[in-house]
C-alpha cells in the first residue's frame, strides 16, 4: 500500500516537503492516545530475542533511526511509535542555522538513495535542550543525541562549540554523537584526522562528565565511508586508546560510482545515503570490528534495506543498525519488517542470542 502511495503522491512532490508532511502525520499520530496504541501495537511488536544492551543501555531491539530525520527532537514517540528501538536525533549545532539554501535534498529513486546537503539545519543546543528537559515521554526509548559544528564557527575554534552543545545537550541525552563525518559543513571532515579528533573527543567527553555528575553519558563517533582505510584504522585505535564507548558506521558519501539514475541527479552535491552505500558501510564496518573487537560497540548503518542487510551488520560487528534513507522508500511498515527478519534469521542460525551473532563472521576469518 505505501509503495502504491509513494509513487503515485510522494514520488512527485519535492523530497523535503514530503518529509515535512510525512512527519507531521507521525506526530500528529502520535498525540493521540488510541490511535498511537494501535500504531504501535501493529508496527511495533516486541520480541524478547532481540533484546539488546549497548554501552549500558537496554533496548527492546538493536534497530534504530540514524541523525537527520528528526533534527530537532521534535518527533520522538512518533519514531518509537513506529518500531525503532532507538532513536537518534540531530544533528544539533552549538547555534542555530538555516542551513544551505534549497533545494537541498534529492530522491534518486532507480537506485533507491538520497543526496542530501541539508548543512545541519536546526533549531541549536540551546532550544534542542529545553525540549528534551520538558518531554514527557510516552514510549520508553533510548534517545541518542547527535552534535555536530556550526557552520560559521571557525575550524580553530570548533572544538568550543561542540564543548558547548554538549553541555547543554548532555544532560538528557542517552548518548551522545560527535559528528566530525558530515560532507556538508565546510572542513568539518578534516576533524576526522586523528590529531584533530584526539583534542575535540577529550573536550567532549570531559564537558559531559562535568555537567553529568550522576552518571556516565556514552560518547560516540561517527565516522564517513569515504575514510581511507588505514585513517579508518587510525579513528579505531583513537577510541579505544581514549576509552570511547562507539563508533558509527557510516555517515553519508562523496563517492557517484555506478549510479543509475540521472546524470543530472547524480551530479548534485552533497551526501550520498541509501542502497549505494551498502557494500562500503558494511567493508568499514567489517574492518573496524577486526581491528576493535568487542572492546568497543560499533553501530553499522548505511544502505540498511531490509533485514538481511541488519542481519550482515550484526554478523559484521555492529551491536546495534539504525536506518534512515530506507524509510522513505519503505515506509512504516520498515522497522517491523526488519524486526521480524532477524527473529527469523536468529532462530534459524547457530546463534542462542543476538550478542553471540554479533561479528561472527569476522571472528571466523580472523
């Protein structure tokens, strides 16, 4: 049904206002008691296989929503609503910024990605923060908070203002996400070299013991696909050298190799996210397990479809999968179908639990 609804209405219209619409139903949704029972009842089923824990945390699965559907922590009972285990919200700037001029998001529908150059807008640390204080949760999830560098803040100073939002955003965070991996804020990527990553990743996470006295607040990086490998490496013995309790893998790409739709699309700039991300998501994930091993809770996401690609990320490495462009072109139905793969695959495998599938077949080839 949603399929049939996408190409006929969504397909058409401009990419950002349809998920400007598409979000106002789900939290319209999600307002009202007896409708969002039944929406959660129908598309979140919970199964006790796939009860997961990661840096402290349980969750009902290990399927989430990636940084950059709800930027502004706007939508949160909306997205648990619909089945995701965790939900991430971001990126959140230190100020608040428009963001890069439209239009500034594409469908590229024949091989079922997106580009995006969204340029981190949002509303900034400080209204992100007075929402999450004032929410009233009404399904339990973890919510995970993504932050990354203003636009107009000078690389030399960037490590202050990520310090800034995590101070104000770390309190009510579940986690916490250093974005240093997004291709659409001027030199933010050059913060992924170790001698720039070392410095900011120290300034956060002693921000966040500061202000969070009462408990630890996991800390996390994300990392972009487009990293050679040997910086991939590099970005693995950082975290576990400085304790991290993450790595995300991966944001979106710079990379058009073998894209099918319209030369004209493919040549838009911008972030690359969906299908054609799969096999390097899934590489980089492959490669940091190998080098991190359980020392470290990895989390895979990129061109994850349906759940035999959730599943690969398990069996690769990753504790937890999250989701985000897949959604536009599934639908609702998404993560209950993903949910429901892995159950199946679970039962069928010589795994007893999810934990003991997770980098499996790295283990096998080490």
């Amino acid at each position: 049904m949603y399929k049939i609804f996408f190409n006929l209405v969504f397909q058409h219209m401009d990419p950002e206002k349809a998920h400007h619409l598409a979000f106002r139903w789900i939290r319209l949704a999600a307002r009202v008691p007896v409708l969002r029972t039944f929406v959660a009842a129908a598309l979140a089923p919970r199964f006790r296989e796939l009860r997961t824990e990661a840096f402290g945390l349980r969750m009902h699965g290990p399927f989430g929503l990636a940084a950059g559907f709800d930027k502004n922590a706007v939508a949160v009972d909306g997205m648990a609503m619909l089945g995701f285990d965790h939900i991430e919200i971001g990126t959140v700037t230190g100020e608040a910024q428009p963001g890069n001029p439209k239009k500034r998001l594409f469908r590229l529908v024949p091989d079922r990605a997106l580009i995006n150059r969204m340029g981190f807008n949002n509303e900034g640390s400080l209204a992100v923060a007075a929402r999450l204080a004032s929410r009233e949760p009404v399904f339990k999830t973890v919510v995970g908070v993504n932050i990354g560098k203003t636009k107009v803040v000078p690389e030399a100073e960037a490590v202050g203002d990520y310090v800034k939002s995590a101070e104000r955003l770390a309190p009510f965070a579940d986690y916490l996400v250093v974005n240093v991996s997004s291709p659409n804020t001027p030199g933010l990527r050059n913060l992924q070299a170790v001698d720039h990553l070392r410095p900011l990743l120290t300034a956060v996470r002693e921000a966040a013991d500061r202000i969070v006295a009462n408990r630890r607040v996991p800390l996390l990086v994300k990392i972009a696909p487009d990293l050679a490998d040997e910086d991939v490496d590099a970005v693995a013995d950082l975290a576990v050298e400085l304790g991290l309790d993450g790595i995300i893998a991966t944001n979106t790409t710079i990379a058009r190799a073998g894209l099918r739709s319209a030369p004209a699309l493919v040549k838009e700039t911008g972030g690359l996210s969906g299908a054609p991300l799969k096999e390097r998501s899934l590489e980089v994930l492959r490669r940091l397990y190998a080098r991190v091993g359980d020392r470290i809770t990895l989390v895979g996401v990129g061109g994850v479809e349906n759940a035999e690609d959730a599943w690969q990320r398990i069996l690769a490495g990753a504790t937890l999968v999250q989701g985000y462009s897949a959604f536009v072109y599934e639908g609702p139905f998404y993560a209950r179908a993903i949910h429901k793969g892995l159950v199946a695959r679970l039962r069928t495998s010589p795994y007893a639990t999810l934990a003991d599938a997770v980098g499996a077949d790295v283990r096998k080839t080490a």
